[in-house]
C-alpha cells in the first residue's frame, strides 16, 4: 500500500469514526543520548557491534545528512515541538534554560488529542517541574529520571545507572537491573497495553545512554576488552541499547502490529566518546559548530507506508522537519494555530517518489550561556555549503573533514548564508527576553520541588550530584563567599507560603549539617556521581531571600533537615534564592521545597 493511499484511507475512517480506529498508525521513537553518527558499525564503524540497529538500517529510509543541535536539551526541543532550539527557550542544559516554554506545543499533546496514547520513558531534561514536565506536556504515561541524567541535581537521590529509582507519573519507585533495560522494560510494557486494547500508540524512548557517566553492565563491557576503558563502557552502552531495540521490534513482531507502526531510532547530537577511534570522516564531535557536533543518523521503518528497504535520503534534513513528518504520515492535525520551522519531508522518505527537493538553509547552534549571543558556535547549512560562526566556508561535498576554509574565494556564498542568518536570529531574538518560570501555587503542583541544576547565574551551578556532594565554597581571600543564582518563579495565586530549605534532598534524610559516606561505585569507567563523599557545610543561619530582599533569617539548629519559613507572596514573577550563612560567607539553598497553604 503507497504512503498517499494509506493516508487517504486513515483520514477518511479518521472522519466516518470521528476519532483515531485501532488501525491507525503507532509510532516508537527511540533516541540515545551522546551517540554520534559513527558510533555504529552500519555507518562505518569497524569495533562497534550494533547489529539490531544495523538490520534496521537496512530495512529503512534512513537520513545521511540529517542535523540536531550539538546537545541534547537543544535537540529535545526542537524533536518534540519542530520549531528552532532558540525559540523555545531550550538553548542550554542547565540554568532553567532546559524548560520548554509553556506555550509550546508538543508532538505529544498532538497526538494526545487525536486518541493516542502517548508514553515517555527513560530522559526528558526540559524541566522537572510544573508546567514543563512530560505528563504536563501531552504524555499520559511517564517514567524518567530527573535532570539530564541518571544521578544529576533534580534526580533521585543516589542515583546510578544500576538499581535506581525513577518517576513514574510523578511518583518514586524503586527498580531493578541497568537503566537502559528498565526504560526500554517499561516501554514496551506499555506497548503491549496498548496492542491489547487496540489503542494507537506513540512510545517516545529516550535512553540517558551512553551519556557520561560510562557505566554499563559487564557482559558488555567484556565485548570491548581490547578498547580502552572509556570506549569499552562507551560502546557498551550502545551495544545493549542495540540489543533493546532488537528485543522491542520482536516484540512488535509478537503484538502484530510491525505493519502499522513507524519505528525511528536516531541520537541527539555528535558524539561525546567515539570520535578518536571512528567519526564517519567529521571533524570534531558534541558541543561542536562542525558537522561532527550536529549531524547524526536517522532511520526510520514503516511496512504500512512502503517503507522497507534500505533508502538512503542524502538531501539537508533537520530535527525540525520531524513534528510534521510524523503528521503528514499519521493523519493526525496539526493545531491551528501552531507554525512550524521545519517542513515535512515523508515524500523524501518514501522510496517510491522521486523529488525534486528545493534548496534551503537551515541552523544548527550551540549557545550554553545563559542568554543567547549572535552567532555563537553556529553553523549555517545548505547542501553544499556549511558557514561556521558566521565567517569559516567548507564545501561538504568535497571537503567533509572541514579542514579547507575557502570564505574568500566564494565571498558571494558568505554573504547570502549570513544573510539567511541575520533574518533568523532577527525572528528569534524578539523571545529570547521570556524567562522559563516555575509555577508555584498551581493546583496541578501545590509541592513544588526546586534544585540548584536550575539557577539562573553566569556560572554554571552544581548540576550532578557529585557537586552537591563535594560543595564547592572556593572564593577569593579578599572576599566572603556570595549567592549570585535564583529560581525564576511564577507565583499563580496571591497566598501563603511554606519555603523549605535543604541542603540535602527529602529522600535522602540527612542533617542539613551531616556529612555523608561515599556511594557504592557501579561497573564502568568512571566514578559514579555519589561516590563522592559528601561535604558538611557547618551553616550558622538559613535566610529567606525572595527579589534581592532578605526577609527572614532563622538558625540551623542541631540536627535539623530543613529550615523553614512562611510567607506571604504576591502573584506574579519573582526571583527566589534562599541562603545558608556558613563560615566562607553565603551557600545557596540547594533544595528547596515550596508548599502553597492556602
């Protein structure tokens, strides 16, 4: 059955039933995290072994010049919303510049309100709290750890990669076994759910994997004995995500469902690990302006929509052509009011059609500052060109190393892609003053959870949990230690207040005061984050500080986990940054839990 056909036929019964038939088209879409375009053996790769992912391929369109955002919060937004990283406050990792902006639309809500079920599991890492998490976001099913990764600030406490506890629909519970395993475990469980009760499904599986730190169970790590430490626990990780993707498309197999369901796997930026040994012939690799940092692969199986034949795509796609991709193919509405960046390109994936793509130009850049800087580790694409940072010009075609900056023998080309540049930045530029605000006093959270990975402060805060431990109170002689981040927050409703401060999180129990052990280290080539022994801080006095103003100040008493004040807030914005006086000067509240009373 063609492509148009099989949407013809699902927006007709889409009409006559008035909502989504058990024949609609699921969707399972699987990213990793760190992996780069050569970090599989079906792209070149002579050491990795990845064979599920390599039969994928080979029964799949697959994109050959397909481009993200150098990292990962970036990538997820631009994935989830198909609009420019920049423009939906996404343009960091940290900083509260992780949160999606609440007016964004997701592809999840999308299908939510077509009668999909839509499920989340493994990393979401744009925002933990209302209203930026999964489950306020159009997923009706939730498991994830917090922040960007196993074992960083907003995530459970004493996370590593074995054993863990995660968030399922906003609750704590406890899990055995590696984390990838439990992700994909949990996926296809709910898979199996919806096959059963003949629900359309999408299942978004976000692996933290092979995202430092580089842990990964042994039996992987024995494959790559003869590889370094780093790249055995590197590949590892990626070899048993391979083996969770041939697990859930025989599952798929199983259900009977293979037909009508759109399988994608591809990863989120250039990789972090990998490039030493193998890069596909790019130059550099994560965080990078240079295709090594944003281009990645990209395949996608569909046997109800002809898709099932290796397919090579080798026209400029980009992450913001995947929101309407999936539409078109699915039948599903896009709202009225939402406009994408991207365009849909299922006809390019469609082995059957040949098209005559237009020229075009699209943007991939790496801010990771707290406001956006014009032309900061930018790259400007076009098929045959690549203008880095507004000034280095490399033919790709023939030049896919980067290596020969020919900006001035082709000073008309330079000028057309700053051009296109200048008119995009202009476009984006007006959003980029809307601060991301954590609600407070919403109905939906009255028991807000705050963690220092989402400071708003020039330097970059502690965002894992190793620096929590470790707390850093370096400062110069001449001057007392002094608290230069805040919460932005949104107070919904005016009220009464309860602003709990913690120098440890609630579940871990300890004394703001205690000092604590190291962790149990986990297999791997690197420390896990709690292995770093946790530092007592010896706080005098904790001081309420909400808009540059303190307006409460009580002691640390012995013991005491968490110091706690009530006030009265206005609705509206503000800039929340609690304090511990401790003997080098002033140590931000690295938790704080916020309660409305009223």
């Amino acid at each position: 059955m063609t492509t148009n056909l099989r949407l013809l036929l699902l927006t007709a019964g889409m009409v006559l039933c008035g909502s989504l038939t058990a024949s609609a088209t699921n969707i399972v879409f699987v990213i990793s995290d760190d992996q780069g375009y050569g970090d599989l053996a079906c792209t070149g790769n002579p050491i990795i072994k990845t064979p599920n992912i390599d039969h994928l391929a080979s029964e799949s369109s697959g994109l050959s010049d397909y481009h993200v955002a150098p990292t990962c919060s970036p990538t997820r937004c631009s994935l989830l919303t198909g609009h420019w990283t920049n423009r939906t406050g996404v343009w960091h990792t940290i900083m509260g510049r992780s949160m999606l902006r609440e007016n964004e639309v997701t592809v999840a809500q999308m299908f939510s309100d077509a009668g999909y079920q839509t499920g989340m599991f493994g990393k979401w890492h744009l925002g933990d709290n209302y209203p930026y998490r999964p489950e306020d976001r159009g997923f009706t099913e939730v498991y994830r750890h917090g922040g960007g990764g196993i074992g960083q600030t907003p995530d459970i406490w004493n996370n590593a990669y074995f054993d863990g506890s995660y968030f399922h629909n906003g609750k704590i519970v406890p899990a055995e076994g590696f984390c990838t395993d439990v992700f994909f475990e949990q996926a296809n469980a709910f898979i199996s759910k919806c096959a059963k009760e003949k629900k359309p499904f999408l299942a978004y599986i976000a692996t933290n994997a092979p995202h430092g730190p580089l842990h990964c169970p042994q039996k992987y790590l024995d494959m790559y004995k003869d590889q370094s430490d780093k790249i055995a626990a590197f590949y590892g990780m990626i070899t048993n995500i391979d083996d969770n993707v041939g697990k859930t498309r025989q599952l798929l197999d199983e259900l009977g469902i293979t037909e009508d369901t759109i399988f994608v796997f591809t990863t989120d930026n250039g990789t972090a690990t990998g490039a030493k040994v193998y890069n596909a012939g790019m130059r550099a690799g994560k965080g990078s302006p240079y295709d090594g940092g944003h281009r990645v692969p990209f395949y996608l199986h569909w046997p109800a929509g002809g898709i099932t034949e290796q397919h090579d795509v080798d026209e400029l796609t980009h992450v913001v052509d995947i929101v309407p991709t999936l539409l078109e193919m699915t039948g599903v509405k896009k709202p009225d009011d939402v406009k994408f960046d991207g365009v849909s390109i299922a006809a390019l994936l469609d082995p059957t059609k040949d098209v005559d793509w237009p020229e075009r130009f699209v943007i991939s850049d790496s801010q990771r500052v707290r406001d956006p800087m014009k032309w900061r580790s930018s790259s400007v694409m076009s098929k045959k060109y690549r203008l880095i940072n507004g000034k280095e010009l490399y033919e790709i075609g023939v030049d896919p190393g980067q290596e020969n900056n020919i900006a001035k023998e082709h000073p008309e080309v330079v000028t057309t892609m700053r051009e296109f540049y200048e008119k995009w930045w202009a476009d984006l530029e007006p959003t980029f003053s809307q601060t991301t605000e954590i609600y407070l006093g919403h109905a939906d959270h009255p028991v807000v959870s705050l963690t220092a990975h989402d400071w708003i402060q020039e330097i970059y805060p502690p965002w894992h949990q190793g620096s929590i431990r470790a707390a850093d109170r370096k400062h110069p002689d001449s001057e007392k230690l002094k608290h230069l981040g805040h919460w932005a927050v949104k107070v919904i409703k005016d009220g009464k207040y309860q602003v709990s401060l913690r120098r440890w999180p609630a579940e871990s129990g300890a004394a703001i005061n205690a000092a604590l052990p190291a962790g149990e280290p986990v297999p791997g080539a690197s420390e896990a984050f709690r292995e770093t022994p946790g530092s007592a801080i010896g706080a005098t006095h904790a001081v309420l500080r909400i808009d540059n103003q303190d307006l409460d100040r009580k002691p640390v008493g012995p013991g005491a986990e968490e110091v706690s004040f009530v006030t009265e807030l206005k609705s509206g914005s503000h800039q929340l940054a609690p304090i511990f006086e401790i003997e080098e000067g002033e140590l931000g509240a690295y938790y704080v839990v916020v309660t409305s009373l009223d």
